[in-house]
C-alpha cells in the first residue's frame, strides 16, 4: 500500500506506470470472472499498457470449415481487451 506521502512525492512518470498496472490488473480480474466467449480457447495470456492481450483460437462458425470440424479453430490470434471508463 502506498501512503499519501509516496503518491505526492512520486514522479509523474513512476505514477503512470502505476495506473498502467492497475489498469491492466482490474482488466485481467474482469477477464476472469466473465464467461468464456464461445468458440475461443485462450493459448496464452500477457498484460499490456492497454489491457490485457490475449493469444486465442477461434471456431470461424461455417458448417463446412474443415478446421473447425476437427476441433482446430483457426490461428492463434492477438486480441486487446481493454476496460473503458
């Protein structure tokens, strides 16, 4: 825990670099507690500036997808999720 002296007397830089972290932590947490995306099995998982990038697999939905018929998917892809407000 931070006291209010340490976050007065931080530098602007050492601050944002905290609320990146925080920011990133609260979206990995939210990420978490939501439901599975149907379709989407996550390979790897990395915290960003941004949000949190995810490495996932995903099932393209077409009756005739030969990939997804044996349970491959298509990829891996990058995806940013990120909170908003």
């Amino acid at each position: 825990m931070l006291t209010k002296t340490q976050i007065t007397t931080a530098t602007t830089a050492v601050l944002e670099h905290l609320r990146n972290r925080i920011e990133a932590e609260l979206g990995q947490r939210e990420l978490a507690v939501q439901e599975p995306i149907i379709g989407r099995q996550v390979v790897e998982e990395r915290p960003a500036l941004a949000g949190t990038l995810r490495l996932e697999m995903v099932k393209c939905g077409k009756d005739r997808c030969k990939k997804c018929e044996r349970g491959e998917g298509h990829g891996p892809y990058w995806y940013l999720y990120f909170r908003r407000n």
